[in-house]
C-alpha cells in the first residue's frame, strides 16, 4: 500500500462545468494538503466550485491498482495518467476505483472534486443541513497493488462468549475463475486456522467460525483488542478485532449481558481551522473531553465516522451511535429513487468501512427526516432492512423528532428521541414533566425497546453570562443541562440514557433559512466552544455523569 497523503497540487476552478473540462488546461498554481478541506484555509474560506487535486508518484509495481479514497466532499471524479477511472458523490465514506498500469513508472493521479450543492449530482448533501459541508479529499488517499487473488475484506462477528466465538467472513476476488489457495487465520500471531481451499468463483465469501477459549473480551471499561490476520494465497489482511455481544431486550441494550447506562454526547466532526479533516490530535482531545466528562458514548451526528475516530474508541471503550449522512429528509426526499439508491450506497459504504470495529454499538440512519408519514415506510424499511441483512449483530434505529406523530418506530431496535424541552417549547420549569410526556408518548410506540433521548440541549454564546440567566447564556444552558440529566437519571425515568447536544459548537449552513436563528453562524449548543473551550454547562453535566444514574434507594 502506497500512502498518497501529503502535499498535492491544486487548482481552484469555481463555477465550471466538470463535463466540459479540458484536463490539460488546468494550471495548478497551489497546493494543498491532503488530508483536508481546501475551504477550511483562509484563502479558499467559504468558496464553492470545482477544484482539481493532482499527484504524481512513481510506482515501483504495476498491476491491477485500487486507488483508495476515504472521504471526497461532496462529488468526486477521478484520472490515472489521463484516463477516467471512476466517480463518487457523497462525502463521509471510503471507496475505490481499480485501475491497470501496465508498466513501473511514474503515474499522475488527478482528482476533481465538487463542492457545490446539486441534487442531481450530490443527492445526500443538502444547502439547509445545520453544519458547514467542507469539500475536499477529506481523508486521505492511498493506492493498492492487487494480487490476482486478492481479499477484498474482512466482516467479522462475535457469536459466543462462552467459549468466545469469532465468525470471519473474507470476501475475496480473483481474476481465475478456478484455483486452490490456501487459507491461514492468525490471532494476536497465534495460528488458528488453515485449510487449503478450491475456490471456483472469480469472487466469494469464505467462512469460518473460531471457538478461541481463553481470549480476553472487549467491554466500555476494559476494552481488549485483537489482531487478526487472514492470508490467503499470497494475500494478507490484517484487522483489529474486540470478542463483544450487543443485544436488545427488556428496555435495555446489553453489551457481553451487562445493561449500558449511556452517559454521551453528539459530536460533528469538525473544527473551524481544518473543517471535517479534524487531525489525530484533536481527536484525542474531544475523547479526553468525553471521557473527563464522564461519559461513555458517542453519537457520531449526522455521518459515518472515520477509521481513525473508531480506531480511538475501540481503544478507549467508547461506544457509537454511527449513522448515515441525513439531516430533516422530507418525504420527497425519501421517495425519491435517486436518493434512495444514494443512501443504500452510502450504507453499504458505511458497514464495509466500520463494520469490525467493537466500538460501534449502534447503527443510524437519516437524522430527523419523515418517519411520521406512512408513504415513508418502504424507503425506511428498506434502509433499515439492508442494514439488518449485511449485520444482523448490531441494533438499528433512527433518530426522531416527531413528539407526537412518529409511526415507523416498530422498523427499530432501539428508539432515539431528538427533543429540545425548555428550548424550543415549554420552560426549565416544564422540563420533567415535558420528559415524561414525551417517553410515554414513545414508551407506547415501541413498547420493550430501549428508549435513548439521542439529542436534547441548549444553546449558550461562550462567555456570555448575565444575572437573568435568560436563553443564550451560559447561566440557562448549564441550568438546563443540569435539570434534564438528573430527571433522565432518576430510577423511574423509562430511559437508557441521554446523547446531550453537542460536545461542541460547530459551524453552520450559509443559507439565510439555517443561518437565521444561529448568532455567528454557529450552532452554539455546544457544551464546549468551536475550540473546545468549556462553558459552564460542561461542568454541569460533569458532575452529574460522573455521579451516574440513581438507584431507587438514593435520597438526592
Ligand atoms: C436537531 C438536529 C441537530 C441540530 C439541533 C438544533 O435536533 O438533529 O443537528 O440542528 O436540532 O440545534 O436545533
């Protein structure tokens, strides 16, 4: 594998049509890091159009190539030595394109990418969204040199803890239509299976299942990881691998049988000086700021998360909501066959990337969107059901916000209530009760399912203060903060937890409709500034996470 990240040459083109491009006019008169959104540095702050990104890089081996590239924002199309090799649209997920070189050399890998709305060219990314859509190679690109026998990936299940039992799946290509290889599995180096196989597919699946007595499990509070390494023919895969069962039932969702009291926060991922391309370090420290928070769980809103993100979950025990790209889908939207077929790429893309990382505990799809109509249940059921047929192991659910009016909610594992009590209606005074009503209302669509508030919050300028503790200041947002956890701790409360909005605040949409009702063009819900600077609501919900749920017996 060649890493391509680093220094690429660049042009900003704007408004030009990428069908009517002559490739050899293009003048690169910049460059830009790869890694990273080009309209997250000053000089292209805030612009949209086409750009071209170009590298050259020697190949040492030719072959069968794979170029890899694991988020292009929003629309990308991509060359090898002038030749079109492929298209993608739909930022937040990695994809490929496989090319042939024929000869060692030097190679010219040219990339437009797009980042202007176009519902025809983009249909997953929409202006009125509430966050800033970045556009660039967001993260990261690589090149592959493919055997003719070659795994495509891994997608591994844990089936038992008693004896901890791994299913493997390995999907692999070939370009003979019959040939006998053989397969080895390793575990932390440690052989554990080998076989020789015939394989008469030019692609397929082999399964194994790995009864392995004595493995460590993977839990929030010791999460033990493994290494596992499938070689097959002359290829190798190696993989991160956690032993954990995640299940549903009686109200609760149960990791290896032990229920989770979810204490999380929704988090983009973004930051104002490097846009979606957020750098390792800092992804570090917003972990550190949920951990020290104590929390345990993190809804990755409103996109897939990067390898990178939940490469730091595993490691730290954090659990994840991960969900497909959405926000407020109306119900044209949903029965729009473009869109659809969109978002089943995008899922497919979403599990193919995610899928053996122990971490994700949940999968979401379509933030907010119209799962209070009846006409909307085909393309929700079919989402849904696409999931649950990849990856029958995890739970699926949406997040919603019809109160009152949601009536898909039998499509879900797990029931995720976006409400904003003592924000957008009611007072901090109605809060409990405006709870309440609200979980009955929920409790009765979905009767033994857990219940998440996945989004519930307030939203406070940093360093706004003021004796009347009015809305956007730090005063209201900490009191709010504070009188919804300790209701959704309360024994009685029908919940397992609450995701709070936000860790921190994050740049909005540009269009007037979005930007309106957003001082600074940011939404300011954070519980943390853009630069991670906590307000008093963090120190709020601290104390509270950090004290946990009440038992019956407690006296405060
Ligand atoms: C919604 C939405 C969030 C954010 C929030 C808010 O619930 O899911 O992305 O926009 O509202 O701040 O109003």
């Amino acid at each position: 594998m060649d890493c391509l990240n680093g220094i690429w040459d660049f042009a900003f083109l704007g408004e030009v049509d990428a069908d009517s491009l002559c490739l050899s006019s293009i003048v690169f008169d910049d460059i830009m890091a790869v890694p990273g959104c080009f309209d997250a540095t000053p000089r292209y702050a805030g612009k949209r159009g086409l750009c071209a990104y170009r590298k050259r890089v020697r190949m040492v081996r030719p072959g069968h190539l794979r170029l890899e590239l694991d988020g292009a924002h929003h629309w990308s199309r991509a060359y090898c030595d002038g030749r079109l090799i492929g298209e993608h649209a739909g930022g937040f997920t990695r994809f490929y394109h496989d090319v042939c070189c024929d000869e060692a050399g030097e190679v010219t890998w040219l990339i437009l990418i797009d980042n202007r709305f176009d519902s025809a060219q983009s249909p997953l990314h929409r202006e009125y969204f509430d966050w800033y859509q970045y556009g660039g190679l967001t993260r990261g690109v690589s090149v592959h040199t493919l055997p003719g026998l070659f795994i495509e990936r891994l997608e591994t299940t844990t089936e038992s803890l008693a004896p901890p039992t791994l299913a493997v799946r390995c999907l692999y290509r070939s370009d003979f239509s019959r040939r006998s290889a053989l397969l080895r599995i390793l575990l932390d180096d440690e052989e554990v299976a080998k076989r020789e196989l015939l394989l008469d597919e030019s692609s397929g699946i082999i399964e194994e299942r790995l009864e392995l007595p004595g493995v460590s499990l993977w839990s929030p509070e010791a999460p033990q990881l493994h290494l596992l390494t499938v070689q097959l023919g002359d290829d190798d895969f190696t993989q991160r691998v956690g032993f954990r069962i995640v299940e549903t039932r009686e109200r609760q969702l149960w990791i290896n049988g032990a229920a989770l009291e979810i204490r999380g926060v929704n988090r983009h991922d973004a930051h104002p000086q490097f846009g979606n391309s957020v750098p390792l370090q800092q992804k570090i420290s917003d972990l550190q700021l949920l951990k020290m928070l104590g929390g345990n769980f993190l809804r990755g809103s409103h996109y897939p998360q990067d390898d990178e993100f939940l490469d730091l979950c595993d490691e730290l025990g954090v659990c994840v909501y991960d969900e497909s790209i959405g926000w407020q889908h109306k119900q044209e939207h949903l029965l729009d066959e473009v869109f659809l077929s969109a978002q089943k790429r995008h899922i497919d893309e979403m599990l193919s990337a995610s899928f053996n990382h122990p971490s994700v505990v949940i999968w979401g799809i379509l933030n907010e969107s119209a799962s209070n109509s009846e006409d909307c249940r085909v393309p929700y059921s079919e989402l849904l059901t696409h999931i649950k047929t990849r990856d029958p192991s995890r739970p699926v659910t949406y997040a919603s916000c019809h109160r009152f009016s949601d009536c898909l909610l039998d499509l879900v594992d797990v029931i995720s209530v976006n409400c904003y009590p003592g924000w957008y209606f009611g007072s901090l005074d109605d809060i409990p009760e405006q709870l309440d009503e609200i979980i009955a209302y929920y409790r009765a669509q979905g009767v033994d399912k857990p219940l998440l508030i996945s989004e519930i919050g307030a939203s406070a300028i940093y360093g706004c203060h003021d004796y009347n503790r009015q809305r956007w200041t730090e005063e209201y947002q900490a009191e709010l903060t504070e009188r919804v956890i300790a209701h959704l701790q309360r024994p009685d409360t029908d919940c397992i937890g609450v995701c709070l909005w936000q860790l921190t605040d994050t740049r909005t949409s540009e269009q007037t409709s979005t930007i309106l009702g957003k001082p600074r063009g940011f939404n300011n819900k954070g519980l943390l500034d853009e630069y991670r600077r906590p307000k008093s609501s963090y120190f709020a919900a601290q104390r509270l996470f950090r004290r946990g749920r009440r038992s019956p017996s407690s006296t405060d």
